[in-house]
C-alpha cells in the first residue's frame, strides 16, 4: 500500500495571508460600522467604536447622497472616468502598439518608449502649478482638461503594459493579413485590438481607479468651474471643527460600489492581462 504523502504548511506564506487579510477586512469592517451607527453612538473607547450598530439604518446613507447631491456627483465622476478610459484605451494601445513593434529594431521608437515611460517618476506635485497656469490660459480649466491630463499621466504605465503585452502576439498573425492584402490599420484594428482584450481590461481598471478616486487633480483644474465629482463633494464632511464620520463613511461605501462592481466584472481578464503583460 502506497504511504500518503503529509502536506506541509508553508506557514511564514500562510502568516503573511493572514495578516494580508486582517489588513484589509478590518477598515472595510469599521467603515461599514461606523457608516450604519448614529453620533449619538461614537464613543471614545475603542469598544464602542469597534461595536456593532443598536439599529442598522440607512439614514446615514440618505442624508449622505442630498448633502454631497450624490446623483450630480456621480455622474460627473462618471463621465470623466468612462470618457478617460474610452479615450486611453484607443490611444495608449495605438501607441503601444507602434512602440513595442518597433522599438527592438529603431532608436526613435525606443527613445519614445524610454521618453514615455519615465513620466511614472515625475511626481504630480511638481506639475501641478505650471499645469493649472497653462490649463487657465488655453480654456481648459474644466471636465474637458481634467479628461486630457488624465489620459496624459496614465500614458506611460498603460504604454509600458501594452508594449509588453504584444510580445505575447506573434508575428505571423501580422505576416499572414498582410498576405491577405490587410493595410497596417485594418491588421491593428482587426486582429491585433481584439487579441489584447485582457490588457484593455487591466489598463481599463487601473486607469478607472485612479480617475475615480483622485481629488487634487479636480481639485486644482475645475476649482471655479461650478462641476463636482464624488471625491470633492465628500470633502465637505471635513471642517475645520472636525469630521463627521458617520456621513462620510457611507458615503465612501456608496462611491466604492460602482467601481468594485466594475473591478468583479473585469477582474478574470485582469489576471491574464497583468501576467501576460509582464513577460518581456
């Protein structure tokens, strides 16, 4: 009779897990806590805000979505971050695309690549007074700026995942429709385009996530424009007399849906596009 083979228990990986999990449930459950409790409830032991809420009522949502106005929020947020992904999808997978299947064998293409891809280490804080300044002269302190510089400071990383991905994407496919009589174009959009779905998955959320959680980008370009996202709208739950945290954690719940909804829709062609994107 064969011996059964003991499994062994990586425990250091298995701590690490654990701790990983404890770090993230435990703000998700005090956000979810203090969201449903009432002020009268906040006490300043650790136990009475650790506790669980006398009476689970949503008024705390309510009266969260009039005081941030949350349709008109959401929908501005909405609109530049759909508008931001549609956007950087067509144009950073076009770039990536010239890019990755030039830059082995052209200095220009790999001077861009290496040109582009170092925008990821300027810090926003150096640009962001040149940026408001410019954005003011040329009309585009508004919705329509705000789209334009996200596309531009998601650019590098979306251009580094695209570029790598297409290592993945064999030649031949390209050999073979220009073959058939296929322009560069037509080989892009038909073939190439509808292979790199996991990518425009990844680079959709990522770029989503950043758009839809930013505050000092609207902040500094449409201050005066009349037009809130989410993130703004939420700032006033902090005076300069203190924070009511009740509101403002629900209303962080009620702007985390959307976006973790899209997260679970997308999130099988993320892990293909991160892994294949990752191989040089």
């Amino acid at each position: 009779m064969k011996e059964k083979v003991k499994e062994r228990v990586n425990w250091p990986i298995t701590i690490l897990l654990i701790v990983g999990l404890i770090t993230v449930a435990f703000p998700l459950y005090m956000t979810i806590v203090i969201a449903f409790k009432q002020p009268s409830e906040m006490t300043n032991s650790i136990s009475g805000i650790l506790s669980l809420p006398k009476n689970w009522s949503l008024a705390n949502f309510a009266e969260a979505m009039e005081v941030t106005d949350f349709w008109r929020s959401l929908g501005n947020s909405a609109l530049i971050t759909v508008l931001t992904v549609v956007i950087s999808i067509i144009l950073h997978s076009l770039v990536g695309y010239a890019i990755g299947r030039n830059k082995a064998k052209s200095k220009f293409y790999n001077f861009a690549y290496l040109y582009i891809v170092s925008g990821m280490f300027v810090p926003f804080a150096i640009l962001m007074m040149p940026l408001v300044k410019q954005t003011a002269m040329i009309g585009l302190a508004n919705w329509v700026g705000v789209i334009v510089l996200y596309v531009v400071f998601y650019m590098p990383m979306n251009v580094l995942l695209y570029s790598g991905y297409l290592v993945n994407i064999p030649m031949a496919l390209e050999e073979a429709a220009y073959v058939d009589g296929a322009t560069t174009w037509q080989t892009y959009w038909k073939i190439i385009f509808p292979i790199m779905k996991p990518m425009h998955a990844t680079v959709a959320v990522l770029t989503a996530l950043g758009t839809w959680n930013d505050v000092m980008t609207p902040l500094v370009i449409m201050s005066g424009s009349g037009m809130t996202t989410l993130p703004l709208a939420q700032m006033t739950f902090q005076t300069q007399f203190g924070t009511n945290y009740n509101l403002a954690f629900a209303s962080y719940l009620l702007a985390l849906l959307p976006i973790l909804i899209f997260y679970l829709v997308c999130q099988k062609q993320i892990l293909n596009g991160v892994v294949n994107g990752a191989v040089k």
